[in-house]
C-alpha cells in the first residue's frame, strides 16, 4: 500500500496571504473544516458557498471569531439550481478581483447526484473560468481547482452514462449514482488539466468520513446501511479527512489531472478516471450542455 504524506495544517500551510479562496459546501463538514484550516493562513478572502443561509452566517461567524483579519463572505449557492449558481457569481464577480484556490466541495449522496455533484459545479466554473486564467497569468499565483471525489469513483459503470443522468435513470440504484457522479468528478479534474493548463486541477478523496454527506434523502437502504453501518465503523474524524484537499491546495508537488487519496498518494484512481478519451468525451458533452448558460 502506497505511503501518504505527513501533513500537519497548522504547520505546512504556507502564507495565504493576499490569495482569495471559494469553497462550495463551505458551511458543514469537510468544507467548514477546510476554511477554518485555510483561514489560519491569513488569506486576503474567504468566501463560503452553501444553500443553507442559517449555518452558512453561522459558520462565517465561527471562522471571524477565530481569524478576525481575514474577510469572510457567505455566498448562497444551490448547486442544483442553474439560476441560483448565476446569481451567486454575479454577486461574487462583482465583489473580488482574483480568485487562488476553488474547493470544489459540495456533494450530496442522495437526490440529484449528477445535476449538483457535476453539472452545477461545471456550471460554476465555465463562469469562474475568466477570473481563474486572469489570477493565473500573475507569475507565482499557483491557481488551484480542488474536487472531492470518492474511493467510490472505482465501483461506478465502465461508460460514461451522460444521457442518462438528464433523466431520473431509474434502472440505477442512489449508490449507483452516486459513484457514477464521482467518477465524473475525477475525469472531469483529468479533463481540466487538458483543456485550461493554466490551473492546476485535481481530484481528492478524504477518506470515510462521518460528515452530513449521508443525511439526505436517506430512504434507501443501501444509503441507510452506509450511514448506521459502514461509516461509523471505517470512518475518521473531519478534521483528519480534510488533510488530503488541504495538501491538494498547498503543498508542492501536487501534479495536474491527478487523483489523490489520502494523502497525497497518487496512482490510486481507476482506468476510467484517468482515461484521456473519457475525458474529451465527458469534456465536450458538459461544454455543449451548458451552451448558452452565461451572465
């Protein structure tokens, strides 16, 4: 078994100073701990993405509370929603001048995997992307695009199933779902790193963790099974989980179009994740689904 990094936040976080970070799903689990970590680096701005605006304020208070000299925004996004994503990006937009380092966090095991899990995130993106490459073209600016995915990516279908996940794809399970959306999460990093090299993009896996990933839509069994189950049993704590997207974010090292797992620890995605014609397909049928979706 591949050895991962020793990674320890508080020390091996450089300076963030003068970097502005966006975190989708910044105001639970995973997400919240990355921006309490990132925001004990002095970045210029934090900003917090989430539908949830009771524990999005929340969260902002708890990390101002922590690292008054750091901004800290909440932004209200449903990734669900191609309006709602529209209308956090013109509010966000409108309110920085670069952007460093993009969490691509938020995820749901539940519901609409592939609309939130992909599709709003590419969304995001296509309208972040201008920003991205103009933060980029600044010498040592180091831009980062960070995606959670899922050890689960391995046990999602051989093909990409992009037709069916425009419809309710009753003949999938939630489980199957849900790791078909990781596993377009880790081509679609692998495709980034193709298409716009000027930032370096990669997916992560954190490792089980006993998060709110869980909670939604939780009639399944399977999804039932996971949560009272296999989770407590396998899972390590938040704050150990979040190491390997914080590495991702920071470290040296990190190569472009990569899968990690914990942490640091390369070579571990599937045939599919890093196949360069998945990639292309998966690539050219997102660009032309979000034809016309501009600001």
């Amino acid at each position: 078994m591949a050895k991962g990094i020793s990674f320890n936040p508080s020390k091996d976080i450089p300076s963030l100073a003068g970097k502005v970070i966006l975190i989708t799903g910044g105001n639970l689990g995973l997400g919240k701990q990355t921006a309490i970590d990132l925001a004990k680096h002095s970045p210029s701005e934090l900003w917090i993405a989430a539908r949830s605006a009771d524990s999005g304020h929340a969260t902002v208070a708890e990390i101002k509370k922590a690292s008054p000299d750091v901004l800290v925004n909440f932004l209200h996004l449903d990734l669900s929603s191609f309006k709602s994503i529209k209308e956090a990006m013109r509010t966000f937009l409108d309110s920085v001048s670069r952007l460093d380092l993009l969490y691509l966090n938020a995820g749901i095991m539940g519901g609409t995997h592939f609309g939130t899990n992909h599709m709003g995130h590419a969304l995001l993106f296509k309208l972040l992307k201008p920003l991205l490459l103009k933060t980029a073209s600044v010498p040592g600016a180091g831009v980062r695009t960070i995606t959670v995915s899922s050890a689960g990516h391995r046990f999602g279908k051989e093909e990409l199933l992009l037709e069916s996940m425009k419809s309710s794809a009753e003949n999938l399970s939630p489980v199957d779902k849900y790791c078909h959306s990781k596993l377009v999460n880790a081509i679609y990093a692998h495709a980034l790193a193709k298409y716009v090299p000027q930032i370096t993009s990669v997916s992560v896996y954190p490792g089980d963790i006993q998060t709110g990933l869980f909670s939604s839509n939780g009639g399944s069994w399977m999804i039932s099974f996971l949560r009272n189950i296999v989770v407590p049993l396998t899972s390590v704590s938040v704050e150990e989980g979040v190491k390997n997207q914080l590495w991702a974010g920071t470290a040296k090292g990190v190569e472009d179009g990569l899968y990690y797992e914990p942490i640091g620890v390369a070579g571990k995605a599937s045939p599919q994740a890093q196949s360069d014609d998945l990639a292309e397909k998966l690539y050219e049928w997102t660009e032309k689904e979000l034809e016309g979706h501009a600001l």
